[in-house]
C-alpha cells in the first residue's frame, strides 16, 4: 500500500474535494468511483494520480462489447486449433493460448500500479457485478491452467462513469465515491493557464465569459466541456484572434470565431445563431 499523498500535479488542477477523495479510496483500499460530466478530466484523473505517485498505469478503456471475463484473461482456442494443424509444439502447453488481461497485468506488476477501468457505464448491466469476486478479493482461478493469480500489490483502483445507465447497488457498496462538479470560473482559468500560460488577460477574460454564457443557454443538447473550451482557446491562440472579436457588434458576424470547436451538433449551433441575433438585435434597438 502507497503511503504517498496524491496534491495534484503541475498539468492537472486538482480541487480540495477531488485531492481528498483519491487519498481517502487509496487508504479504505477501495476502488474509487468517479462520476461527471463528459470532458471534466475523469480518465485524466488516473494518468496524473500515476504520474503524481510514480505508479505504472495500466488502462482497460470499457466498450459496449466488453465482457468482464477479459479484463481477467482469454483463452485463444482458434490459435491452438491452427497450430495444432500445423504441428506446432506449442499447442502441448495450453498456458501458450491464455492472453492476459488487464486485471491479471495489474495483479502481476512488481510495484503497485494505478488500474483505469474507463467508461464502466458503457459496457453491459452485469458487467460490474461480475468483477465484484475479483476485485473485493484481488485474485482469481485460471481454469484452463488450474492457477490462481493473486495481486502481488494492491493496485490503486480508478473507475470512470458518465452515467450512461445506474451501476449495481453491490458494485457501489464497494467503491469510494466522488462527482467531479464542472469547475467554476476562478477554478477553469487555473486550468486554462496551466495549458496557456502566456496567454493575454483581456482574451482570457472575454473566452470566459463567452464559455460560461454559452453553457448556461438552457435547451443545448451537448454543453461545452473543460476539453472543449482549451481546444477553443488554443485555435484562438494558434490564429490570433483579438478579444473584441469574440463580441462583434455586427450582427452578421456575431457568432464568435471558431465556436465549432464548443458546439458539436447543428442543433445546438442553430439555437445559438438565434438567441445571438435576438440578442444583438435587441441591444442595437436600445
């Protein structure tokens, strides 16, 4: 068990509540469960935890298709049928067709690694009740090999969700749950600054307002994100684009510059054009 503390790191701002959630899953032993808004840095989270702490990460990213068997191992039994057919010597050693999966890297590695089974929510309903074994006890049976793997160090657990669909009540009595809340402005400029460090404080300003105002438009299908927003300012950045041009006044161009990078769907550009226009509009008759 890792007596270090995770503080954040210098490329990864992290809040009071966050710090303190990682630390209290590290110590309770216990897988810790974050959930929050696509874009608010959750799979982040695990890459800076093991940087931060000097951990091998080791990453399973979840998808629909993804049964929890093979986070455990698969056995190949095509490949052994062909080598047989083909009289390699192999085929006399079944341990040649057992693929290894992450859990059984994790449990294996030789210094406690940070383990990130990311988008959890994505697989199927079942899914996170079939690891429940393997994870409360950290090992499990190879039944084609009769061996048991047991973890040689407690791997620090990561789980990210976006809460596709509800998690199993058991799956959640067993982890340590945190929310990552979406930054606020003061929080979000730290985190803009970390990536843009020379950037000019008036087109800081005027990208924040911009973001937070677009955010707060009710009826959007697809909110702008933290991910979404460095993008944004990084083409800013990369063109130039002045600050005053992220307000024009000119209804004709009163869609800021390069808000494709923020909104993601026709949709949601097109009740922006329309509620910019009435707005403008309705300034310029004042």
């Amino acid at each position: 068990m890792s007596n270090q503390r995770f503080t954040g790191t210098d490329t990864y701002i992290v809040t009071e509540d966050l710090m303190m959630a990682v630390n209290a899953a590290v110590t309770l032993q216990r897988p810790l469960l974050v959930k929050g808004e696509p874009g608010t840095g959750k799979t982040m989270l695990a890459e800076e935890v093991a940087r931060a702490l000097g951990r091998p990460l080791i990453q399973w990213h979840i998808k629909s298709t993804t049964k929890a068997h093979q986070g455990l191992y698969e056995y190949d039994a095509v490949a052994r049928l062909r080598d047989s057919q083909l009289g390699e010597s192999a085929v006399h050693d079944i341990a040649n067709y057992i693929v290894k999966g992450k859990l059984w890297e994790a449990f294996t590695a030789e210094t406690q690694p940070v383990l990130l089974i990311d988008e959890i929510d994505k697989a199927d309903i079942e899914f996170p009740n079939d690891l429940l074994q393997e994870l409360d006890r950290m090992e499990f049976f190879v039944y084609e090999t009769k061996q048991t793997i047991k973890a040689k160090n407690r791997p620090i657990i990561i789980i990210t969700s976006n809460n596709e669909k509800e998690l199993p009540d058991a799956f959640l009595r067993r982890c340590f749950f945190h929310y990552i809340q979406f930054p606020d402005r003061e929080t979000m400029e730290a985190i803009v600054g970390v990536h843009f460090p020379d950037i000019k404080k008036r087109l800081l300003s005027e990208a924040m307002e911009c973001f937070f105002e677009l955010r707060d438009i009710p009826g959007l299908k697809k909110r702008p994100s933290t991910s979404e927003l460095l993008d944004w300012i990084k083409l800013l950045v990369a063109e130039d684009i002045p600050p005053e041009a992220l307000r024009e006044k000119d209804t004709r161009r009163a869609i800021p510059k390069l808000y494709g990078a923020m909104l993601k769907n026709e949709q949601d550009m097109h009740l922006f054009e329309r509620l910019v226009f009435m707005s403008r509009r309705g300034t310029g008759a004042n």
